[in-house]
C-alpha cells in the first residue's frame, strides 16, 4: 500500500517524523499516560531495532537520514530483559463516542472501545463526536468508560445515517 503524496511530503519537511509502536505498546503508552505514569518497562521490542536504536525517524529532503531513534534504556528483571517505553500524552483528542451526558461522561460501543477511551484520558483536552447526548436527569455513569473527571470535553453530535 503506498502513501499519499501528503503524507510522504509531511514526513519529508521538518514539521514532523515517525515512529514505529507496536500496537499493544501503544495502546500501553496511551493508558499510562492518562493514568499519570511517566514510563513502563516491556518485553515486546527487546533486541529489535526499536530497543537498539538507529531507526530512522526523520529524512532530510535529499532522502537521507536526518533524525534516528536513541537507544532505549534496557533492564533485567528475574533473568529477562525489558525495554522502557515512555508514555503518550496529548494536547488534544479526537474521539468517537457512543454517548454522552452533560458532564463529560462518555460511552463507547464496538470497535470504538479499543483506542478512544485511553486516547481521551491521555489528553488534556477531548473533543468527542457523539452519536447521542443523553440529557440532563439521566445518567450514564454506571456504563460510563470514560468519566468526567478523567478527560476535558467538548460535544459534536452527529446524526445517524440511513444506508440505502
């Protein structure tokens, strides 16, 4: 699968770089970083080159390597080795959402469940697309994934389309 022409432009100009995450290391990334931890230790990237260091990052625009990965600290607990991982938090998230109600609760259904409830927690401020805003009276606490006092939001509702 190629890139778009953007991305590969975005990539190229100093405005931004790229990292290679293992989808659960990011997923553990995200979850420290709402939850406050600064870094945790993992098997998953040991003896790789992501652990080891070298991997490029950035390209200049002539394509040659402008910015490499750093080695990463590297511990032994028990008798194995583990990498450490910093966490993740973010400016801003963008999320879809099943439910919300007037103080920042949110619920997600299906696939949204996997990354949105750690992407809002790691930011300081969430901006959710949800598809239905429960009004006030009602609560949504006792199905909540996302409270209020973990995650700052702001409300887009949408409607529901009809597939044809």
């Amino acid at each position: 699968m190629r890139a778009p022409l953007t991305t590969i432009a975005c990539l190229s100009s100093a405005a931004a770089g790229c990292w290679t995450v293992l989808q659960g290391t990011l997923a553990e990334k995200l979850r420290s970083g709402g939850a406050g931890i600064p870094a945790f230790y993992t098997r998953t990237a040991y003896g790789t080159v992501v652990a080891n260091g070298g991997f490029p990052i950035k390209y200049n625009a002539d394509k040659s390597v402008a910015i490499e990965s750093k080695k990463k600290d590297v511990r032994s607990f028990n008798g194995k080795e583990y990498v450490m991982e910093e966490s993740i938090v973010g400016d801003v998230a963008l999320v879809k959402a099943w439910r919300a109600d007037p103080f920042g609760n949110l619920v997600f259904r299906g696939t949204a469940r996997n990354f949105n409830p750690d992407c809002a927690m790691a930011a300081r401020f969430t901006i959710a697309e949800v598809e239905e805003l429960v009004p006030m009276g009602r609560s949504i606490r006792p199905m909540c994934m996302c409270p209020e006092f973990m995650s700052r939001q702001s409300w887009w509702p949408i409607r529901r389309r009809r597939l044809r």
